[in-house]
C-alpha cells in the first residue's frame, strides 16, 4: 500500500535543508508524525523539507491532510495511527527515496485500485478483497406447482343395479398431485321402467320407474408411466344416496324410495392432449351391501336392489392451476 503513496509524489521535487513539522487539530493518544518520521530514518540525516498536517476526527473515521511543500494528500482510516503512519512514511520517504527499496512489492493485482490523486481513503472498506468465484450457469427447471384443482364429468351406462342398463352422469370436484387425485362426486342414474311380477291378467301395465342419485368420495392413484401423455388412474370409492321409485298403472300409485350404500374400484386409462385436460374411459365394479325392494300392495314385487352392479363411462377431467409453474435452479 505504501507504494502507491511514494509512486505518487516520485515526480514532487526534493527540497533543501531541514525538516519542518507542524501539526494541527485533534490530538492521536498513539502518538505524532514527527516521533513516527524520526522511526523510519533513524540516524540518516535530514534533508530541507517542511509539512503542515491537520488531524480530525468525524464519526468513527480520522481524516489527516498533509501539506508537503507545493502538494497536499488526504489520509482516512478508522484509526489514527495509521493515518499518522501513512503521513510519516510518506514524508521520510520524500527525504530518503532508498526506502522504498525496502518495501516488498504486492502480488500483481489484475484489476488495481488507483486512488484519487488529491486523495487517498486508507479505510479497511476502501481495500480491494478478493471476490467469490462466479458460479456456473444453471438451466431454469419449470416444476408443475404440487396441487391444483380438479374437476371432471363423466356421462356413461349403469347396469346391474336397476331393473334395466340406463344413462348415469357423474360429476366430480376435488384436488390433484402429481400422483394422485381425490375428488367428491356425485352419481345421477336416468330411470329405468319395471314391470310388477304379479301374472298379467292381474294388472298387465302396472308397475314403476326407478332411478338412482348418490354423493360420495373417490381417491385415485397414478403410476407413473414412460409416456407422458397416457394416464393410469386406479381408483376406488363409497358412495351413498337413494333408489327412488315412482309406480304407474295402478290406483294410488306414488313415489317411494330405498337407501342406497355402494363401495367402488375403477382402473382406467386416459389420454392427456395437454397437461392440464385428459380423455379418460373407466370400467367401474360395485357392491350394494343394503338390499331391499320395492313393491305394490297385492302385485307384487316390481324391483328388488341387486348387490353387485357395474359401469362403463367416458370423462373429460380438468386441472386449474397446475399449470403455473414456479422457477428453480437446480444445485
């Protein structure tokens, strides 16, 4: 660091005989400029050289500008020692330039600070330090965001359950993973026409209309599979609701329902266009464990709830949000 100061008054002349040091402003406890000169010449004798320095201190930083003959430097540091040996060595070295032969020379610096020439701030902070490495460039990695929510219709055919095979609609609502989805659903089932199993000739056109609705929960796993646009949800679910029945051709005919409980598991196999939207076709296997029947009075039976049922659909499922990807950089 001192040779950046001596570099800099090399070319300010040598004047003749005697050394002069005046010192003004605050005082340094650690001692003054001219105790510090007389340290680096020791017995060479003194050349004709006069400098006025003024001392001051502003927060935690001391400030001393040198006046050497027809130049002037300004030295700050958080101590006032090293100002007041920066301004020592500067002046000695005025008198005696052999003494920068015995400073040794800085590691080359690529990229050196070079101080104001009416200027020098001898602050740590003012010290170049060697930066960090910069690290290498990381690919950008889009991640789908971990949930989102899920909604989908199925519209298909339900049989088994009721006197005949009928239209069955199936919402869903719910939320979806990377491998799974849970949803609440819903189960409508058009009606179905059954006949009294009483003999013809008592009643031929008597009889009624049975239909289904249900709510429940299904949750869905999916494997992870090599082709990115095919999907194979396995699913399994409850679902609890009514069988309604509604008579005809019969005095005081009206409607009647049974409680309607069934356990579901539907594998399927979609297709995904986009990541957000998938075609699915579901096969679905059921069991009704509560059995009843309806009837009419002096008819007899007119349907009776059968306890393994099954499905075919086709569904149209949606995800909201899955879609907002968020940026990370892998390590």
């Amino acid at each position: 660091m001192h040779i950046l100061f001596v570099a800099a008054l090399l070319g300010a002349p040598v004047l003749a005989p005697t050394l002069g040091i005046v010192e003004h402003g605050d005082r340094c406890p650690q001692g003054d400029i001219a105790t510090r000169v007389d340290d680096y010449l020791g017995d060479l004798p003194r050349g004709s050289l006069s400098a006025v320095a003024n001392l001051s201190q502003a927060d935690e930083t001391w400030t001393l500008r040198l006046e050497l003959g027809d130049t002037e430097r300004t030295f700050r540091a958080p101590r006032c020692e090293t100002v007041l040996d920066a301004a020592a060595f500067v002046i000695a070295a005025t008198i005696d330039p052999s003494l920068v032969d015995d400073v040794p020379e800085a590691d080359p610096d690529p990229d050196p600070a070079v101080p104001e020439p009416d200027s020098v701030d001898w602050t740590p902070q003012a010290r170049r330090q060697p930066q960090p490495p910069t690290p290498p460039h990381r690919p950008v990695v889009q991640q789908p965001s971990p949930l989102s929510l899920y909604a989908a219709v199925e519209v298909g055919a339900d049989f088994g359950a009721l006197p005949r095979a009928g239209l069955v609609v199936r919402p869903a609502i719910g939320v979806a993973g990377r491998v799974f989805v849970v949803a609440a659903t819903g189960v409508f089932r058009t009606r179905s026409r059954a006949v009294s199993s009483a003999t013809p000739d008592a009643a031929p056109e008597a009889g009624g209309d049975i239909g289904l609705w249900a709510v429940g929960v299904r949750g869905c796993g999916l494997p992870p599979l090599p082709w990115a646009r095919v999907i194979l949800p396995l699913c399994a679910g409850v679902e609890g609701g009514q069988v309604l029945g509604r008579g005809f051709g019969f005095d005081e005919a009206h409607d009647t329902t049974l409680p309607w409980l069934a356990v579901t598991a539907s594998p399927g196999v979609g297709f995904a266009p986009i990541p957000s939207m998938a075609l699915v076709l579901r096969g679905e296997a059921g069991v009704a464990p509560l059995q009843g029947e309806i009837l009419i009075d002096g008819l007899g039976v007119v349907h009776g709830v059968r306890a393994i049922f099954g499905r075919v659909v086709v569904g149209l499922e949606v995800r909201f949000g899955g879609l907002k990807s968020r940026q990370t950089r892998s390590l």
